[in-house]
C-alpha cells in the first residue's frame, strides 16, 4: 500500500507514521480518500471518536513513549481504527474485526 501524505507548512506533524500499512479488509471497505484523512487527523494529534481517557493516554504516549491508537467513522459508517507502534516503526489501518 502506497499512500502519501503531503507536507505542508499550514500543519504540524506530531510523530513519524513510520511505514503505513493496511488490512485488506480495511482498504477494501474503506475509500483511500478517507483513509488518507484520518492518517492527516492521526498525525496531527486528532485522536477522533476516542473517550476524553483514550486521548490523554495517546498524549501521554506522545510525551513518553507508547502506542498511539485513534478511531475514526467512514462516510459510509464503518468504523476504522489507527495504530501507530510504540516505537513509530509502522502505522496500521484496521477495521476492529481485523484485531
């Protein structure tokens, strides 16, 4: 999978995605578009639908060191996680079955 996120001076990269991968399922319910979307939301801090306790822990991990986990909604409703590793090596683009 080959995706490319453009960088741009108008937003702030919080960590390395390092290499961004995909479940098949996830790429075949999900448009590249969106996918895309949430990859830009993820990297910029935005947890998505995430309790106010999910998104201090990914700002803890931020700080310290851990994973970080955001859950977003397709236009079409089906719902999609995102995975960056503890140590930025890869981020992954699931659905929650696929866990």
């Amino acid at each position: 999978m080959h995706l490319f996120i453009a960088r741009s001076r108008d937003f702030e990269t919080k960590f390395s995605l390092g290499q961004i991968v995909a479940t098949p399922s996830a790429l075949e319910e999900i448009p590249n578009e969106e996918i895309l979307a949430a990859l830009t939301r993820h990297v910029q801090g935005d947890w998505g639908e995430l309790d106010p306790e999910d998104q201090k822990s990914n700002e803890r991990a931020l700080e310290q060191g851990g994973r970080l986990f955001s859950a977003y909604w397709s236009i079409r409703k089906i719902k999609f996680w995102i995975i960056t590793e503890a140590d930025r090596s890869a981020t992954t683009i699931l659905l929650p079955q696929d866990y």
